[in-house]
C-alpha cells in the first residue's frame, strides 16, 4: 500500500481480533504502530511479536473509555513516533447484559457499552486529531452492520455503533480541509475473539450461509486490511464513506 512506510499510525483495540490484525498489517507495510487496549499482557505480546519481525512498535495499556488515560496514551504515541498520521478505532466491547430486549437491558449495562465503542471513540478521535490535522492524516473507525440496519439484540451496542458511523462523518466535514480524512469500516460477522467462536457454531454456519452472498464469517485480517488501504494515500480521495465489509450481507 502506498504511503504506509515509516507512517506513526495508532490503533485502539490492538490486543486482539481486528485490532491486532490491523497492526500486524501496518507493521508489515512498514508503519510505525502504537499499540493501545486494556489488556496489557495481550498488548505486550502483539508489541513483542512486531519487534521481533523488526517493527517499530510501542505498547500504551489503556482503557479507551477514560479520558485521561486516552490523553496519555495519544500524546504518548505521538512522542514515541514523532507525531500521527493515522488513528483506527478497533476498540469495542459486547455486554452480555446488552443481547436480550430493550425494555431488559439496564441503563448502566446500555451506558457502559456507549461508554467504550462510542465514547472511546470520540476519545481517541478528540486527542489524536490536533496531530493529525498537523501533518495531515486518516482516521478509521470501526463499527459494525449493526449500526447500518439493527441486527434484531443489542439495544447498546447498535446505538453505539450508530453513533460511531455518524461521529465519523462529523469528522469528515469538520476536519477535511485540515487535511485529515475519516471514513468508518461495518464488518460484519467476523470470527474474533469478541465474538467467542459463534460464528463457527452449526446453526450460525447454516445461517451464513442463507444470509451472507459468499457463505462465511471473516477473518480478523479481512476487516484490517481495509482499515489499512483506508489509512494508505491509496485512498486519499476517499473522506465520509461508510463501508460495509460483510460478504455482501447488506447487499439484499
């Protein structure tokens, strides 16, 4: 990919899944890649493993929902590999207590799910884009299906993913003439850890396959690649887009 080589990139949600995926594929289109999520010895062995295959990468444990420690992390990474040039919002969370109906779900379990996917979000966006409108740069979020069309469960979690991809447009016409863009990746489903296997269960296969044009879940990779074409100047005229990486599923 074009313009990837020596690119100071950060990546929320990089200890596992999409997020770690993502760096993997930085790292080996040359970016400099720092590395933040909540679970710190997850993250230590993705930072680890990129430097032994000669990346330059820096680990920043944090948890996205806390403003401080986002801050830290933000200016952290832009001191480590003197400055930004691209953010992507991995970061994300299922609450059990979220997948059942509305009028079950409790207002704390609603508010902690809005609390990481879409606060941590604005979060990361709000201290990274200062640097990013600097020295021009991408942002990349990552939503879900689930905030295009509702999957059905999960009042939280598809508010979230809602706002993610309206947050993202914001900045994209906030932030385009400073150089930056934002456009916002909906995976759908996709084999994570997040989501436990389930998409490899009989009946879920069964239902791919009735569901989703080509018949499976994605890999991890199959979502980062696009997040990193979507930090690259391979897509440097690409600004407010919302892309659905789901086999087609959204296509009916």
């Amino acid at each position: 990919m074009t313009g990837l080589r020596g690119r100071p990139v950060l990546v929320t949600g990089a200890a596992s899944g999409i997020g770690e995926a993502t760096c993997e594929r930085l790292a080996a289109e040359g970016a400099l890649v720092a590395l933040v999520d909540r679970d710190a010895d997850r993250l230590r062995a993705v930072e680890t493993r990129l430097l032994e295959r000669g990346a330059r990468a820096v680990a920043f444990p944090s948890d996205v929902s806390n403003d401080a420690a986002v801050r830290a992390a933000v200016e952290g990474a832009a001191s480590a590999l003197d400055g930004l040039r691209g953010l992507v919002t991995c970061a994300g969370i299922f609450d059990g207590g979220d997948m059942q109906l509305l009028h079950e779900v409790s207002l704390a379990t609603f508010r902690h799910t809005l609390d990481v996917n879409l606060a941590g979000t604005f979060l990361a966006a709000k201290y990274a884009l200062p640097h990013l409108a600097h020295e021009g740069g991408a942002v990349v979020t990552i939503a879900s299906t689930a905030g295009l069309r509702g999957h059905g469960i999960g009042s939280g979690y598809t508010a979230s993913k809602g706002g993610v991809i309206a947050l993202t447009r914001l900045i994209a016409f906030q932030y385009g003439a400073r150089r930056v863009r934002a456009n916002c990746v909906c995976p759908g489903a996709t084999d994570t850890p997040m989501t436990g296997g389930v998409w490899h269960l009989p009946d879920r296969v069964a239902m791919l396959k009735k569901t989703v044009p080509l018949g499976r879940c994605a890999e991890p990779h199959e979502i980062g690649d696009v997040a990193c074409f979507l930090v690259s100047d391979d897509a440097s005229y690409l600004n407010g887009q919302v892309i659905a990486v789901d086999g087609g599923a959204t296509a009916k």
